[in-house]
C-alpha cells in the first residue's frame, strides 16, 4: 500500500500515483485501505502537494463534480497534514 517503489522510483507511492493523476476514487480506495496520507517522496513532495498541482495543470478545466471532489479530497489531506495522522 505504501510502496515506494524501486530505485528509480524517487520514492512516489500509488497514493502520489493516483494524485498526480487526479484519480480520486482510486486515492479514496488507497487511503481507506491504509495508505499514508502523509508520506513524501524522496524530494520532499507531499500527497497534498501532487493533487494540488495536477488540479492546477487542468487549468480549471473540471466538470463542477470533479472540482469538488478533488477540493474535498486536498481538505482531507491539508487536515491530516495538521494533525500528522
């Protein structure tokens, strides 16, 4: 669930995966089955870091549906994040 991958992998997780992807049912799927909300990769970037950034490669080019959940989806991140859970 956690798995950082092999050498070449910079240490990105299928959560980083599915986040860098803005596949958000799959990182639901991924943190409901214990999946670290606060793992980094090897240069530091957070979960939160890569949802947030391919909502911004979209170029607000989101269906309403989509928006939301990805805005709920980086809430819950920032909110663990806070709490370090």
């Amino acid at each position: 669930m956690n798995d950082r991958g092999g050498k070449h992998c910079e240490g990105v997780t299928p959560l980083h995966d599915a986040a860098s992807c803005g596949h958000i049912e799959v990182m639901e799927a991924l943190l409901r089955n214990g999946a670290n909300p606060l793992s980094q990769t090897d240069v530091g970037e957070s979960v939160y870091e890569c949802l947030l950034k391919w909502r911004l490669r979209t170029g607000g080019d989101l269906d309403s549906q989509t928006l939301k959940d990805c805005l709920n989806m980086e809430k819950k991140l920032s909110d663990s994040m806070k709490k370090g859970v």
